[in-house]
C-alpha cells in the first residue's frame, strides 16, 4: 500500500486531470458525500485516503464508461 504522502498526490493529480478534462464531472465532486465529514474532527489517514482515491477513480471510470457514445 501506498504511504499518505503517495496517496494525497495521486488524489490532487487525479483531480487535476478530472477538472481540466472532464469540468462536467468537477463541479460535482465537492458534493461527494464521502468528502463530507460526519463528525467535528474527522481523524483523516492513510486507508481513508486511499478509500477517497478509489472512489475518485471509480466515479471516474463510470462517467466514461456511460459518457463513451457521447464522444
């Protein structure tokens, strides 16, 4: 498994591709109800993270594959 560090940049490198090629698809990932914290203080590490990232990953895979006959 990847150290936190590791993690934290594929997440803002798979972001940055999400909101320079895919904009439609940006605009709702602050609205992610995994990016909301249900507590005060969220203890935040490395499996959460990561958890994020494949949820990134995912949300992105499945606008391609319904948006494909679209391109």
């Amino acid at each position: 498994m990847n150290d936190l560090s590791t993690v934290l940049e594929e997440i803002t490198q798979l972001t940055n591709t999400i909101e320079t090629n895919y904009p439609e698809l940006y605009r709702f990932l602050d609205e992610n109800p995994i990016t909301i914290p249900t507590n005060d203080h969220p203890h935040v590490n490395q499996i959460i993270m990561q958890d994020y990232l494949e949820s990134l990953k995912q949300l992105l895979n499945h606008h391609l594959e319904t948006h494909k006959n679209c391109i």
